[in-house]
C-alpha cells in the first residue's frame, strides 16, 4: 500500500487519468440519460464530445496547465455558441482553475479568475432558468459563481505555501552553509591557534631537554646518579615532545613565522589555581576541588585543561549574570584527567557558547571540542538541570615516565 502511495505520489498524471475516467463515464450517462428524455439542449454526441475534451483536460492540467486552460475556455465558448448545455463535465473547468491558480503562470491564474466570473453570467445568459425574476437570476449567478471564485483562492493559497516553504527551505539552507563556513573558519582559527600553543610546548620540552642534556655532562663523572636522572628526565621530555608533534602533523601551519617571545612554557594544571583567583577577584565565586592523586601530565594536557577551565569561566562571566557562581572539579583517574565546571547562572542559548571564545580569538565550544580531540579526549557541554550550564571533559593519560 505503501508503494502504491509513493508511486501515485511520484506520477500525479495518473490520479488526474484515472478522475478524467471517472469524469468522462458519470457525464456521458447522464448526457444520455437527460437526452432520453429531452430536457436538454444539444445532441449526445455534441455532449460526448464536451466530455472526453473535459476529461483531457483532468488528465493534463498538471502537466500542461495553460494549454489545458485554453482548451477548457475554447470549449466552453463552443457549448456556447452550439448550444450544448452544461453537463458533469463542466466540474472539470473547477479543476483546472484551481491548478493554475496552483501553478500555472501568472497570466494564466488571472485569465482563470476573469474567466470563472464570467462562465456563471454567460451560462445563465445562454440558458435561462425558467420562470425566475431578476432577483433569482442574480441568485442563481453568484450560486454558480462561487465555486470558481473558491477554486481560484484555494489554488492561490496553495502557491503561497508552497513559495512560504520554498522560501523558508532555501533560508535554512543558505543558513547551513553560512553555519558550515563559520564553523569551518573557527576551527581553522583555532587549529592554528593551537599549533602555536603546541608548538611552544613543544619548543619548552627541547629546551628543557637541552638544559638536562647539560647538566648530564656537566656531572657525569662527579655525580653519576644525577646525570642518570637527567638522561631519564631527557627521555621522559622527548617522548612527550614526540608525541606533540605527531598530534600537530595534521594541523600545522605551513611558513608561519616566529614571533617575539612566543617560545615561552604555556599554561599547565598548577596555574589554574591562579586562574580561578583571578576570576574570584574579578568577582565570580568559584569552588575548586582536586580529587584523586596528582601525577605530572603530558603538557598537551596540561594546557588543554587549563583552556577548557579558562574558556568556561569566561563563558560563564559573559552570560551567567550578576549573582552567577561556578564551581570546577578536577579528577584524577587511574587513565585520565576528568573536568567538571558548572554554573547556576541563568545561562544562554547554545549558540552564542559556540560564538564566543577566552580571550576573543576562539570560537567558545568549538574552540573547546579541538583542543579535547588534539589529546583523544571526549567533551559534553550543555544546560544544567534546574539553570546554568555545564561543560565535562575527559582527558586520557598516559604516565610522564
């Protein structure tokens, strides 16, 4: 049944052939049947005629809805003219004033109106009923007239729905793409962003590497213990700093140029202490726990949280009010480094988190969701139950030793 709809769906000239059938049948009985008994002006065949040219005129008028309403009004001049009185198959000018006001041209929805107002006038002209009076007449005009009048509107109303939703579908997709480009301009931004982040940690771990390396030399005889633990202090350092590298072979940028006091360590887990005294002076009441057992990070990770804290604090003085507190948790687990920062603050759209970032560079969430993927972690952000929001992150570690 289903296929059958879908079908009838895809090939409506089918419905209107079957209803052109339906049509022709009904109208040519009942041009019989009133010429058997003579009550009716012009001949059977007169009215066969005016039947299959009606039902043509089903059958087609989505597929050619001005030729199909041409053919209609030369047909009805000619029942005018040849005095074939109207018969079922009339109904089918209905049809067809309603589909052009659908979807025919423009011309073509005004000559159907013009041409509907007139055919209940001429028709009453043509064949008079009876004995009625002037009033009856009239009466009988703007019966007949209404049908026509209530095809073309809702046929009118049926173009403007559908231009409504063609509109409304090319805004919403105009929308996504402007959507796709922005997104993709953020984190473009924000990748390089965080290559020279990254590329600064990367820098700190070989300097340090470097210093370790020296001092080694330096104590190599006097104390061999000490350049042992150098040289462990040395591997442990490469290892992280390889690791960097591997994550930013996707995102570097090509030719970009050192800057002035940009090799310099970034950020780490220790400072956030800082960062949430900053934010207490500023006037936002923040509660900061550490549970689990501290253990040193990869320094991907370490800056990776460090911005995810800073960026949700931020977030939440822009948007969460006046009387807004938050609230950040920092867990250690066996084989990763979990986040929780909430505020009870009265929150904002989800969007404007994805517009807005820390320092006015960044891009809020998306922001956010790049820094969490560069280190393989996983980020949930969203409002509270009962206001505010909540951002989550987890972080996989992996021992600095």
């Amino acid at each position: 049944m289903q296929r059958l709809y879908d079908f009838l769906r895809r090939h409506p000239t089918w419905v209107d052939s079957f209803w052109a059938v339906v049509l022709f049948g009904i109208s040519g009985v009942s041009a019989w049947r009133l010429n058997q008994g003579g009550s009716v002006h012009g001949s059977t065949a007169a009215m066969m005629a005016v039947s299959v040219v009606m039902g043509v005129v089903v059958a087609l008028r989505r597929r050619f809805p001005e030729p199909m309403l041409l053919l209609a009004a030369v047909t009805g001049l000619a029942q005018l003219v040849l005095d074939v009185e109207t018969t079922v198959a009339n109904f089918a000018m209905l049809a067809i004033v309603c589909t052009v006001a659908a979807i025919g041209a423009r011309w073509a929805s005004r000559f159907a109106l013009y041409g509907g107002l007139c055919a209940a006038p001429l028709a009453q002209i043509r064949w008079p009923v009876g004995e009625a009076g002037f009033a009856g007449h009239v009466a009988i005009v703007l019966f007949q007239t209404v049908p026509f009048v209530l095809a073309w509107v809702l046929g009118d109303s049926m173009r403007t729905r559908r231009a409504y939703f063609a509109q409304l579908e090319e805004r919403a997709a105009r929308l996504e793409k402007e959507r796709e480009a922005q997104a993709k301009v953020a984190v473009a931004a924000e990748r390089a962003r965080i290559a020279r982040e990254l590329h600064d940690v990367v820098a700190h771990n070989v300097s340090v590497m470097v210093v370790q390396a020296d001092g080694a030399a330096y104590v190599l005889d006097a104390a061999p213990d000490q350049a042992k633990k150098a040289l462990e202090t040395i591997s442990s350092t490469g290892r992280q700093a390889l690791a960097e590298m591997r994550r930013l072979l996707g995102v570097l940028r090509t030719g970009e140029h050192k800057e002035v006091g940009e090799y310099v360590p970034q950020p780490d887990v220790e400072q956030i202490d800082e960062l949430i005294e900053q934010c207490r002076t500023s006037g936002l009441p923040v509660d900061f726990k550490v549970e689990g057992t501290p253990r040193p990070l990869p320094s991907g990770v370490e800056l990776t949280a460090y911005r995810i804290v800073q960026e949700a604090l931020t977030n939440t003085r822009k948007h969460g009010g006046p009387n807004a507190g938050a609230s950040v948790r920092l867990v250690y687990f066996d084989d990763g480094l979990g986040l929780l920062v909430e505020d009870d603050g009265k929150g904002a759209p989800h969007e404007m988190y994805e517009e807005g970032g820390a320092d006015g560079q960044g891009h809020g969430l998306i922001g956010m969701r790049e820094r969490v993927g560069m280190v393989g972690g996983t980020l949930d952000a969203g409002p509270r139950p009962g206001g505010g929001f909540r951002i989550s992150a987890l972080l996989p570690l992996k021992p600095a030793h």
